[in-house]
C-alpha cells in the first residue's frame, strides 16, 4: 500500500516521501481501517514519539498523521464495538504508524462511528482540534454559564472550535489573532476580538479562562489576566508563570469515543462546524507539511480516491 514516511529526523520535511509500505497487522483490540480523508499537526516531525515507540526504540521510517475517517476492513483479536464495513473517525496513537496511508490500525477504543450525513473531510478535521477544544475548555478549566473566556488563535483549528462551543455553554468569548482573523473569530461567536499585533492583550480585564494555543510571551503575558480562582490552560509548553490565586494547567490530548460522537453529533444539528482549509491528495502530502503562505482552516489530506 501507499504511506507518507519519514526516515530522517533532520531532514524535516524534505524528509517525507510517498512510499511503498506493508499492508499494517491488526493486534488484539485493534482494527484496520481504510483511510478515507486524514488530518496532521506540521510540528508533530518535531515529536519524540514520531521517532520511537513507547519502549524508546527507534521506529523510522514512520508514517506521521494522527487524524482519520474511513471505513473498518478488519478487525482484530477480542475486538468488540466495531464492525466491519462501519463508517469512522477518531485519533490514533502518537507512537504508532499514523493516517498518511491507505490503511492503519487502530485501537478500536480510540474510534467512533461515523454518521452517514457527515462526510470524511469534515470528521478528518475534528478529532485532534475538536477533542482539545472540549477537554481544555471543560475538562480542565471547568468553564461554566456566565464567565467569561479568552481564546488565543480564535481562527484557527483549537480555537474556532473552541469559541464555538464555549459560546453555546453560556460563557461570553474574546478572541485573539491577527488582523485579519476579526470578523471570522466574529462570526463564530466571540463577543470581542484582541488584534495581539496592534493591540494589548491586558486591556480586555480579567478573565476567567484563558485557552493558549501560542505559548511563549503570550502564554506568560495571560497568566496576569486570569482572575482569582480562575484557569489558564495551554496546549503549548508547560506553565511556568501561573495565575495569581488561579490554575495552569498544561494538557495533551487523549482519545475519547464518547466525546467524539457528541462532536459529530453537533456537527450533525449545525452546532458545531470545523473549518476545513485545503484538501490535497496523497502525493501532495509532503508538500501540505511544509511552512509557507499561511492557510486559512485545517489541510486535510484525502487518501481513498487520491
């Protein structure tokens, strides 16, 4: 079958190739899935569990991508929830081969089924960004009806979804990013938006929340406007300047079945919609990875068919 690779670590992305690789095994647990539509985070090269597998061995050449819909082909010993034939979508594991194939397996626990009326480009697009969102909003940082929340990179994958669905728990939202992202982070819902290239970030007040995607200066610069008792939760680095009388939570993502299902089932009602930027074939893998002119949405890569 064909798989994006990667051999050298610091090659990069001029490291990525479309190969010829073996058809994966399906372990106990597991199910081989036929990959319709994937989705990849760029910085995941960077990742130590893209090199080695959980024993610290060395796994190159690997296949990166950790975001998939398709259908299940197999399925392995003691599998169960699962059938062959049904439509899914979910997040594979960091330290195993992930969705730049035809086929990979999966733990079956990290699947969920997928409805007929959400197609496979569109379910790509949630599995990372829309299970960060919900666990880093409520999960960590326990966002409640009435409070008040910051969103760093409101347009982008994490925080487009994120405003979306803190503006539906009651809470009212201030986005952050570029110029240019205002009157898309507007018309998500975010009740204000922060310009962090031309305007200050402290001048919007304490916050209860704030969701950082960023890290950096930004990350400590947020820790200031987090009211007494509130959170500032990141997906970026971990939290060296915390909150006064608050939390800083540093999180990656894990897998949740449930959690999926209610999401696509939000984007079923027209609650919830991912923005999908460009969709490239297979081949054209490589090239999605690497950095340029900024695209607005989330690149997903469409394998069956491409």
């Amino acid at each position: 079958m064909q798989a994006i690779t990667v051999q050298d670590r610091d090659a990069g992305v001029d490291g990525l190739t479309l190969s010829e690789v073996a058809h994966p095994h399906a372990a106990e647990n597991d199910v081989i899935v036929e990959v319709h539509a994937a989705g990849f985070t760029p910085g995941e090269l960077d990742w130590p569990s893209t090199w080695t597998d959980r024993a610290g061995r060395d796994r190159a050449p690997s296949v990166p991508g950790h975001e998939l819909s398709g259908v299940v082909t197999e399925l392995g010993y003691g599998t169960t929830g699962l059938t062959v034939g049904q439509r899914v979508f979910g997040l594979t594991d960091w330290a195993r081969n992930g969705t730049l194939a035809q086929y990979t397996a999966v733990e079956a626990r990290n699947l969920a089924p997928l409805p007929a009326d959400v197609d496979h480009v569109t379910a790509a697009a949630l599995p990372i960004s829309g299970l960060t969102a919900y666990q880093a909003l409520f999960d960590h940082a326990h966002l409640t009806v009435g409070q008040t929340v910051l969103i760093h990179g409101a347009a982008g994958g994490v925080g487009s979804l994120a405003v979306q669905l803190a503006r539906e728990a009651g809470a009212r939202v201030i986005g952050t990013g570029r110029a240019a992202d205002r009157q898309s982070a507007h018309d998500l819902g975010a009740d204000e938006f922060v310009d962090l290239g031309a305007e200050k970030l402290e001048e919007v007040g304490e916050v209860d929340v704030v969701l950082d995607v960023i890290g950096g200066e930004i990350l400590e610069r947020s820790a200031a406007i987090v009211r007494p008792g509130g959170t500032l939760v990141t997906i970026a680095e971990p939290v060296t300047v915390h909150p006064r009388g608050g939390r800083g939570v540093f999180f990656v993502v894990e897998p949740d079945r449930t959690r999926l299902a209610d999401l696509a089932q939000r984007v079923r009602d027209g609650r919830l919609k991912p923005i999908v930027g460009a969709v490239r074939p297979l081949a054209e893998a490589a090239a999605a990875f690497a950095p340029g002119k900024r695209v607005h949405g989330k690149t997903i890569i469409r394998v069956a068919g491409s």
